[in-house]
C-alpha cells in the first residue's frame, strides 16, 4: 500500500527566504507526482504536476522535483512571501489503480 | 468555465438522516474522485470513477454510494449518517485518470449530531 509522507508538519520562516517543502513515498510505481496548495477553510489548488519520466517542473517562484527511485520529491519557494502561507499537500498517482495518495501536508508560515 | 461546483457548502444532519453531495464540472472530465478530509487523516479516497456508468470504490466507501449518469456529474449519497461522516468533503475531476492535473472543488463541510 503507498504510503507519502510530509515532513515537517509545520515549518514557519521569515519573509524573502527560499525555502524546501518535502514528500516521500514507499512505492516508486507512480504515474505522476501532484504539488497542492491549500488555504484555510478552501479546496485544493494544484501547483505542479511531474510525470514518471521527468525531474522537475517550474512554474514561477516554485521549483518542485522527483527522484522516484529513492521515492522523494521537493517543493522549492523561492524569495518566499506572506501570500505563500497556505498548507502544502504531495500527491501520488500509482500505476494499477485510478487513486491518488495523499500525504498529510506541511503547513506553511511566512512570517513579514 | 465554472470548473469544479459543490453544492451545498455547509449541512447539519441528524444521525440516520440521509442526503446527497453535489458535483459538478464543465471541463469535459472523464474521471471524477471524491475525498473526505479529516484532521491527522489527510485526504482520503471514499470513491472515483473514470467515466459515465462506471464507478469504483475507494479506500474508505462504506456508508457512501455514488453513481454516474453524466460525465458533468458525480452526485455523493450519504445512505444513513453516522456522526463518524462529520468531515471537509471534496470532489474533484480531472481529463483522464493518469498524468493530468487533478482539479478540486470548493468543498461540502458536514456536521452529524
């Protein structure tokens, strides 16, 4: 059974840093990796998608990569902003089935 | 496009009531999942389907039934609500199932008593 894992649970840095967002999985058969965004009291909005065969996709600030082999990937916010508080959510699309598995999110503080 | 609606944003229901969870997209989505979020427990998949008349279960079902007439659709059914159905409940849809962005909607808060 996939297992994805968030660590740290929350995480709270001063205004203009960059900043690392982490995500581990147990099972490497993956179709993709999913980065969400979630805002209190909010549905979730996705931030990047990274299939199986890529490393890395940038939109932005954001910067996330996969290494499937070793089952981890990073969210990276660059020059980090209030606006990025939000709670942060990985998810994993495995091969043979139709589900996501999510983990349970870092909760994101920028501090001003 | 709308993307994503879920009707109604907040329910209070009484213990063995039933009632149902609206979903709906505009985008042409084949699949459709719906999850419930719960403190410590993170989003878990209650159940999915990859296209009209077509549903599976997902990792928590019981209590829930689902159907497909549409692909615009995918209504939640909550057959007898047990105070253990007080969640965030969210739907979402994506094209096909694999390598497409998932998109959520805005989410159903329930409280049973």
């Amino acid at each position: 059974k996939q297992e994805v894992t968030q660590i740290p649970a929350a995480l709270s840095v001063p205004e203009g840093e960059n900043l690392v967002l982490n995500c581990s999985f147990t099972d490497s058969a993956i179709y993709n990796l999913q980065w969400f965004r979630q805002d209190p009291g909010k549905g979730l909005t996705s931030l990047l998608l990274i299939q199986s065969s890529q490393r890395e996709q940038t939109s932005g600030r954001l910067n996330a990569s996969l290494d499937k082999s070793s089952g981890r990937s990073t969210l990276y916010i660059a020059a980090s902003q209030p606006g990025d508080s939000a709670t942060y959510l990985c998810a994993v699309l495995n091969f043979g089935n139709e589900k996501l598995t999510f983990g349970t999110g870092t909760r994101l503080t920028i501090i001003p | 496009n709308a993307g994503v609606t879920q009707t109604p944003k907040f329910q209070v229901l009484k213990t063995g009531q039933s009632m149902t969870l609206q979903c709906a997209q505009d985008m042409n989505h084949e699949y459709m999942s719906w999850y419930r979020q719960d403190p410590g427990m993170g989003l878990r998949l209650i159940h999915y389907s990859v296209g009209a008349g077509i549903t599976d279960q997902g990792e928590v079902p019981n209590g829930y039934n689902v159907s497909r007439s549409t692909t615009e659709d995918f209504p939640l059914r909550l057959l007898s609500a047990a105070p253990s159905q007080t969640s965030v409940y969210f739907c979402a849809s994506s094209y096909q199932v694999d390598n497409y962005e998932q998109y959520f909607g805005p989410g159903t808060r329930l409280t049973v008593t």
